[in-house]
C-alpha cells in the first residue's frame, strides 16, 4: 500500500496561532471577540474566521474522556445520523468506504456500517476501544496525522468530521491530508457549531459553544475559505437538525435530578432541535 509523504507532519503543530489569520493570512482583525487573562479569539476582518489564541498555555488538550456514557447516547441518535446519511449517499460518494475522524460514541460509524459501507473510525477517548469491540469497526486511537500507516485503505468514498474541526489546532494541515486521503469521486463532510446562528448572535461570548477548547469558529465565508484553500469544492452547505435523548439534555441542563422521575424509556426518548446552530457541509476534490 502506498502512504502519503506529507511534509511538516512531526508531532508540534507548525503553525502560529496569532494575530494573522490562518485561512486567508489577512492581518486585519475586527476588535478582539473576546479576551480574559488566559485566552482571547481573534476574528478576521476578511473572511470572517475567529480563533482561540492562547495566552497562558494550555495544560489539557482538546480531546473529550468520552466512554460509554457517549457510546449510550450516541446509540439513540440514530435518526439523525440517517438524515447525514441520506444528505451524503444522494451524492454517490465513491468506493463504499468512510473513515469518521472524531468518531465520539460511534453512533454514526454504526448506522453507515449498517447501510453498507465499510466504516473505519479514528477516536482519542477511551470509548473507541468501546465502540470497537461493540460494533466490530476498525478505531484508531491517535490522530490522522499519525494514522496513516495504520489506515486499513488507501482511499476513502467518505471522511467525515462532526464536530471535530472545532477542536483541530491546524485544521488546514488536517484538511490538506484528507484531501490527499480521498479518492476521486471521494466526499469531505463537516458538522461544526454555526458561529453566525441566530442564537449565537444573541448570547455571543455565552454561547454554549464558546469555550477554550474550541479553537475555531466557521461561519459561511470562513468554511468556504477554507475549504477553497485547500482544494475542495462545497457541493451542499446548510444549517442542520440535532438530536439529543431526554437524559442527555437534563443532564447537560444540570438538572440530573428529575431523571430519577422520569422512566428510562422517557430519558431514552430523542427530541429533535431545529435552531439553525450547526453547519453541515459536503464537499469533494477540486
Ligand atoms: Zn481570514
């Protein structure tokens, strides 16, 4: 099997997170989005990219401990992961092949397993090995870059990243590999929280999803910066649907307590949430 010879790929990232943008190297800035002692976001006045700087180093990395809590979770989800489904396959990716990078609970590796592709993950929590011995897939515990060589393909029909990229701290260099990872008829997907959304407009800084180990902020010219600039084409860009079980929301509401009122079939039961606060996005090779 042939393997890319990727250069710049040691272990340090190498690129600077500072006051030039990295998707369109502009050095205009808007006001700093948002500062505190330890980190700030900067946010480019040209293509509208925000990101994290660090300004006290950061001691934890950017990776989830997920276990079986998520690998739960992720198994109620299956509506949804038909719906990404469905957005893809009418696309007619090319071979049947998917590799899920961040592939959390496993959820959707399982459902494409299901419909007949062979799914392959790459996961940092502890529920990889979980979802390997569950749904017997392939998951690689480390991250692309040093992947590679492990791959069981040469070509991927499918990579997908759900919300992921977010948390990447060279998404370019990450994108740049994908790129050389994908076949010809081969299809880029990428869930990531929608920096432009209506709600995140209102709470701003407060956002749920404005926290340190989100490096990076899209909205619809910054994703289309970016994946123009490493060489794709976006042949479906839209604000998607989540879903999230009973339990699962309580939980994350902090509100734990009345899940003891509630049957597990209740908590067990998914809602789906329509606010327009994440960007899903399908590209292929230019
Ligand atoms: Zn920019």
């Amino acid at each position: 099997m042939s393997k890319l010879n990727l250069k710049n790929q040691d272990n340090k990232s190498s690129i600077k997170r500072d006051d030039v943008c990295m998707l369109c190297n502009s050095k205009a800035l808007e006001i700093v989005y948002y500062s505190n002692s330890v980190w700030k976001v900067n946010r480019c006045s040209s293509c509208s990219f925000a990101w994290v700087v660090d300004i006290v180093e950061r001691s934890h990395n950017t990776s989830f401990s997920w276990n079986q809590e998520i690998v739960n979770e992720s198994s109620l989800r299956n509506n949804m992961y038909i719906d990404r489904l469905d957005r893809v396959k009418c696309l007619h990716p090319n071979p049947f092949n998917w590799l899920d990078v961040g592939c959390g609970g496993g959820g959707m590796l399982n459902c494409v397993k299901n419909n007949g592709f062979k799914a392959e993950g790459i996961e940092l929590s502890p529920s990889a090995d979980t979802i390997s011995k569950l749904y017997d897939i392939q998951v690689h515990r480390n991250v692309l870059k040093d992947t590679i060589s492990a791959l069981s393909q040469d070509k991927y029909g499918v990579i997908s990243y759900f919300h992921v990229i977010e948390h990447i701290e060279d998404p370019i260099n990450e994108l740049m590999i994908v790129r050389e990872l994908l076949s010809d008829d081969g299809l880029l997907v990428i869930e990531v929280p929608y920096f432009d959304s209506f709600f995140w407009k209102i709470f701003k800084h407060h956002h749920r999803h404005f926290y340190r180990s989100h490096l990076n902020y899209f909205n619809l010219n910054s994703m289309t910066t970016m994946l123009s600039g490493c060489g794709f084409n976006i042949l479906n860009i839209d604000s998607v649907p989540y879903s999230m079980s009973i339990g699962w929301i309580l939980k994350r509401l902090g509100l734990s307590y009345f899940s003891s009122l509630l049957s597990s079939k209740m908590l067990n039961k998914t809602v789906n949430i329509n606010s327009g606060e994440y960007l899903f996005v399908i590209a292929n090779k230019k």
